[in-house]
C-alpha cells in the first residue's frame, strides 16, 4: 500500500501557491500558528506522522476532508471480505 501526501494538490486546487500563504490562512480561518519553515516542509516532503491538530487546520483551513489531503493506492488483488466457504462445502 502507497500513501500519496497530496497537500500541494489540493493547495493548489483552493489557488494557495506558497508556504506563506497557506500560513496566514492558517492562522486566518483556523487560528492555528506553524513556522513558516515547519509549512514548507508539510508542503515540500511527505510527512511521517502528522498531528490531529495540524490535519484538522489543515482541512479547515483548505475547506477540504483528510481523504483529500492523504492519496491511498491499494494492491488490487487485495480482498478484506472473506470468501463465503458455506456454498463450496455443500452446505447451505
């Protein structure tokens, strides 16, 4: 599985170009104050972890879901439902 930190995307989609920018709109719509070195990173480099603070700022501050800001691409052979074994074995 491959998690996609899709953060410049989705700036870009709300026409938000630069760490500067985003930075005050932080503080603007979601009151919420990160260096603007430490929004340059969120920016440039896929993080290891995020904080559930910064996530929800983010997503305020971006109108967006935290299904935006994280691309998930899953294995297509991949199954989580279990197969149904009753109608193989004859029972019903």
């Amino acid at each position: 599985m491959q998690i996609e930190w899709r953060l410049r995307k989705v700036m870009a989609s709300r026409d938000v170009w630069t760490a500067t920018q985003l930075r005050e709109l932080l503080i603007q719509r979601a009151g919420f104050e990160l260096s603007l070195q430490s929004v340059d990173v969120l920016i440039k480099k896929q993080p290891v972890q995020v904080k559930v603070a910064t996530l929800q700022a983010l997503c305020t501050t971006l109108r967006c879901t935290p299904n935006e800001l994280f691309g998930i691409d899953t294995p297509r052979d991949v199954s989580l439902v279990e197969p149904d074994t009753t109608e193989s074995r004859g029972e019903q």
